[in-house]
C-alpha cells in the first residue's frame, strides 16, 4: 500500500520560518493562522469522531504552493468520544515547548492541549522566534509578560519592519494570549479562538 500526498511545494512552516533566507510577509503568516485555526476546529468539533492531534507545531505545519498551511503528521493523534471530557495517559509524547501544563503534569489530553499548542504557534508566527530556542528558553515564557504588559512591538519580529496590519497583530496576540493560559477552563474552544466570519471570508477569496 502507498500513501500519496499532495506536495507541500515551500516545506513546512518551520523550515520557513527557522531556516530559509526568505521571510514570509505578515499576510502570507496571517493566511497560515486562519487556516490552521480552521483545520484544529475541523479536527475537534465538525469531524465524525473528535481528534487531539497532540503534536501541533511548525515544523507540522506544511505550506501548499500558495501558502495554504496543511496540518500534517497525526502519528500522537487520539480519537476522544463524545462521552468523555478528556482522558489520561501515564506517559507523555510531544514536543517540548508547545506542551499543555496539566498534560506534562497530569497526562492530560483533551482539545484544550491542541488549542495551547496552537498559541505557541501564533507567537512563532508574530515572533519568528523557535518555541524553544537554542538556550533552551521558553518561547511562551519570554513573550507573556510583554503580552500582559500589551507590549506588542517588542513581540513583533524585526524581519516585519512596518508591514503589517495593526488590527489583525492585535487579534492573533490577544489569541495566542488567551491560548498559552496555564488554566485549561480559561483557554479558548477553536470556535472561539478562529478569526470572524468576515476575515475568513477575506482571506478565502482575496489572495495576499
């Protein structure tokens, strides 16, 4: 048996952001956003059976020729039934850096991982920075002081310079920031997290 894949022609979203020389412009990180937004609310609440991915990052995320983000590598991924709020592993697997805190404390697994996972996601997006970086710091933990202190031009990736749409900055950091919450409860749905029907409607037909 073969499995055949559509060809993610610009790799993934790490090796973008990480490893090449090209940058991607705000719109380009924008699209990447929403699309992945609507992807994990596919998985968790419109797909037959409920799915935890449990390894949301970058370097998972694959970008079609035009930039479309494809949610990929689904080897951690559960099935949760409708009957359960979350179940609870004895040994955890992911990949430090986008982890939950009650799934590395407590094993865990529920939406909510996914949508904190997620978060992390949107700060490499605003940032350009690593989920952990090679001193081993905490993407998560460098940003959420300066995001509580609404210190959004600090967050900002230098590569950016101006170009960049204020209010949609403003929407994916005050995302990431209700996401990346210790609490669970206090964490966003993905029907809640995704952008308003407006902005995906733009984003559909419109192209950056």
């Amino acid at each position: 048996m073969f499995l055949v894949l559509q060809l993610s022609e610009h790799g993934s979203l790490a090796s973008f952001l990480h490893g090449s020389k090209e940058k991607l412009d705000w719109s380009v990180r924008y699209r990447v956003a929403i699309g992945t937004a609507e992807g994990l609310e596919y998985l968790h609440e419109r797909c037959p059976r409920r799915i935890i991915h449990r390894d949301i990052k970058a370097a998972n995320i694959l970008l079609s020729e035009n930039f479309e983000p494809q949610i990929s590598d689904f080897g951690l991924a559960k099935w949760l039934p409708d009957k359960l709020t979350h179940f609870t592993i004895s040994s955890f697997e992911g990949t430090f850096g986008y982890l939950a805190p009650e799934y590395l404390m407590h094993g865990i697994v529920n939406e909510k991982i996914d949508v904190f996972a997620y978060g992390v996601l949107l700060l490499e997006l605003v940032t350009g920075r690593k989920a952990i970086d090679s001193s081993k710091q905490s993407l998560v933990i460098w940003a959420k002081p300066l995001l509580e202190r609404k210190k959004i031009k600090e967050l900002l990736d230098p590569s950016l310079g101006e170009a960049y749409d204020s209010t949609e900055l403003k929407r994916v950091t005050n995302t990431a920031y209700l996401c990346i919450q210790q609490s669970a409860i206090l964490r966003p749905r993905m029907t809640q997290a995704r952008p308003p029907e407006e902005t995906r409607r733009l984003c559909k037909y419109h192209h950056y």
